[in-house]
C-alpha cells in the first residue's frame, strides 16, 4: 500500500513539474516569431507578450487532456485490481 501511495505522489509531483516547464520556455513557433519580428520593426512599442501568453495557453490544452486520460485510466486499472482480490 505505501509503494503505491508513494508511486502516485512521485507520478503527481512529477507530471506537475513536467506541466509547469513549457511556461519557462519561450513558446513562440517560427512563423509567429519572424511575424512578431516583422511588426515590431514597423510599430514602434508593439507588445508582443499577449501573443506569447496565448501560445502558452493553447498549449495547456493538450496537457490537461493528457492528465484527464491517464486519470481515467489509473482509476480503471486499480478498480480492476481491486475486483481481483
């Protein structure tokens, strides 16, 4: 019972830091980036960090579908494990 209490923490805590790296990185593709870069020299001041945070927001999404699916399906795999015993 305690390897499995503390293989799920090690998996929370793990998949937690793995969600928060893409926020540290710069999440610009090239073509948003040479299209900021074309902007900016054209607008003087143009921000350019609204682009960036939807980026970053869109790329939540897929995340949290992953970590929908693997709860399920923890879930569904100790329910089964259950009903063996």
């Amino acid at each position: 019972m305690k390897k499995a209490i503390k293989s799920s923490v090690f998996l929370l805590l793990l998949s937690t830091l793995l969600s928060l790296l893409p926020l540290a990185t710069q999440a610009q593709c090239v073509l948003c980036k040479s299209q900021v870069e074309s902007s900016r020299t054209e607008k003087d001041g143009y921000d350019v960090t609204g682009l960036n945070k939807g980026i970053v927001y869109l790329m939540t999404v897929p995340y949290l579908l992953m970590g929908t699916v693997g709860y399920f399906w923890y879930r569904n795999v100790q329910k089964k494990k259950a009903a063996q015993q």
